[in-house]
C-alpha cells in the first residue's frame, strides 16, 4: 500500500500552531499516514493523537531533527509544493503517483537547496494561497479524491446530515 | 457571470489573523468574487488589497454588522460548509451550481440557527481538517477547477518552473 508522509519545514510551535496543526489535519483527512516536523511540539502532536483517537486511522506526527538526511534518504518521491513550482496537471503524466512519498510543505520561507532535493517541485495554482489547501487539493488528486469513501474507524462517526449534527459512538 | 461570496463568520481579529488570512487567500484564488467579515478588521482588508494589487483580481474584503439579515436577505443559493453536513457529492445534483452563491465558513464554532438559514449544509469529509482546505475543495468542485487556467493580471506573475522562481514584472 501507498505509504504519503508529509514534511512540515519550519514550524514554529507558537507562531504556527494552529496552521500546522490545519496541515497535520489535513494530512490525516486526505490519505497522508505520517506528518514529521522539524521542531519538537509535544502539544501538537497530542492534539492530533487525540483526533485520532476520536475519529480513527493511524495517522501519526513525529519529529526530526536533520530533515536534510530524512529527505535524501528517503526511498520514493519527494515532492515539494510551492507556488512556484509546475502545474500538478502539467507534471503529473511523469510522475509515479503509486509510489511512496514524501510530500515538503514549507511555512513562509524555505531554504532554496530544497528545490533541487526534490524530485518535483509542484504548485497548485501559481497564486499565494495557504499550504493548508495546497495539501489537500494534491493529496485529492493524487489518490482520485478516495478520501471521501474512506472509512477510518474510530470512537466517533459523523453520519452526514442536511441539518444539524449527527454523531455516533462507537465500540 | 457566477458571483461567489464567502460569508466568513467569528473572526477574531488576534487569534485568527492567519486562519481567516488563508481562508480569504483562498476565496480569491479559487474563483470567489469577495469575502465578508462579520468583525472589523482593517489589517486583514489591507494584507488582502496587497495581494489583489500584486497578483491581480477584484477579490474585496469587506464587513458586515448583521450578518443574519445579510443572509437572509441574499438572492442565490446559500451554502455552509460544516463536517457535519452532507457529502458534497451526494448533495450536488440537488444544487445549482451556476448560480450567485454565499458560501459560509464559520471558525469553531457556529449558531445553530445557520444549519436552518442555509439552502445547503455541505460536508467536505465528515472528518475535522480544516475551514481553508474545505473552501479550496468546495470551490475546486463547484468551479470544476477552472481556477488552475484562470489568468487575473496584476503586476506579478509566477511562471511554473520546475526548479527555483521564475517571477515577472508586468506593465
């Protein structure tokens, strides 16, 4: 199976805790297995656990300290998002979208060596918007929107509703 | 022409600063016409203008006081995107989706009352992620990604390049 790590650069556990905590999210929904920081924020990664807990799946953050090492020794495709990058649309046909990866989303600047470590440097969209969406609209293509029909167990269930909130217990 | 708003509800002008900074981002990359605070907050217009002025584009930020009067009184197809609602897909062919619409994207918390005052409420996933990746997919889905060939002027444009930034100055 298709194993999608994403690597957040550049997190600052105060300045950023609500956007990677957005990405890490994200990640969970949208079919990544693992989120690795470059910071150590033991919070962040008990919030996530806890969402986890709630709503199922295996998705889990850790941290490392020599991203560096991490990337280039990674065995699979290592793909940067950054809106200066090429089209999703334009790139794809030569990638293998099967393989493992290891997806980099940067926060605001990223040091300028990760654009030639990565395989493919890929924008969604060549307009500022947010690494939030960036994720989400790559991890939908990448795996033909599957997220929808994914059902990650859990304590929770949300059965969807036209009004109103319906949450199950489960177990 | 199709004119999309986002109706963007309990934006706390410290502790959202960069959330409803994202999700104003995009609003305006993903083909909505505006965005609408229900707190002023002048910073945020101006960050917002900035971006508009450089990478081209009417998107506009605005405020309103009574937002409930603003919904009420919207002649279109008024839509809230919560994790609790119904899957986009097995609610579109019931939608409209090339008429004006008011898309509302609340923070944590929303008044109940806005599951009843929508037309739709539209789950991007029944899974907690994010306000900023449920915008960018729902928008994504509803404008069949047409923001991907979108060209908006301005003085800045990013060429997709497989390596490094390639940014030119335009007029």
């Amino acid at each position: 199976m298709q194993m999608i790590t994403v690597l957040r650069l550049g997190h600052r556990p105060e300045r950023d805790k609500r956007i990677t905590t957005h990405v890490a999210l994200v990640a969970r929904c949208f079919g990544a297995s693992s989120m690795i920081l470059t910071t150590r924020d033991d919070a962040l990664c008990g919030r996530i656990r806890k969402v986890a807990e709630n709503f199922g799946g295996d998705f889990t953050v850790s941290y490392v300290h020599d991203w560096r090492k991490l990337l280039r020794d990674f065995q699979g495709l290592k793909i940067h998002l950054t809106m200066y990058g090429e089209r999703f649309t334009d790139a794809a046909n030569r990638m293998d979208l099967q393989t493992d990866m290891m997806v980099v989303v940067g926060s605001e600047k990223v040091p300028p060596e990760l654009y030639e470590m990565s395989d493919f440097n890929i924008a969604i969209g060549n307009q500022p918007h947010s690494e939030v969406s960036a994720l989400a609209l790559f991890l939908d293509r990448v795996t033909h929107g599957k997220w929808e029909a994914a059902d990650t167990g859990g304590k929770l269930k949300i059965v969807p509703a036209a009004r109103g909130k319906t949450v199950l217990g489960r177990r």
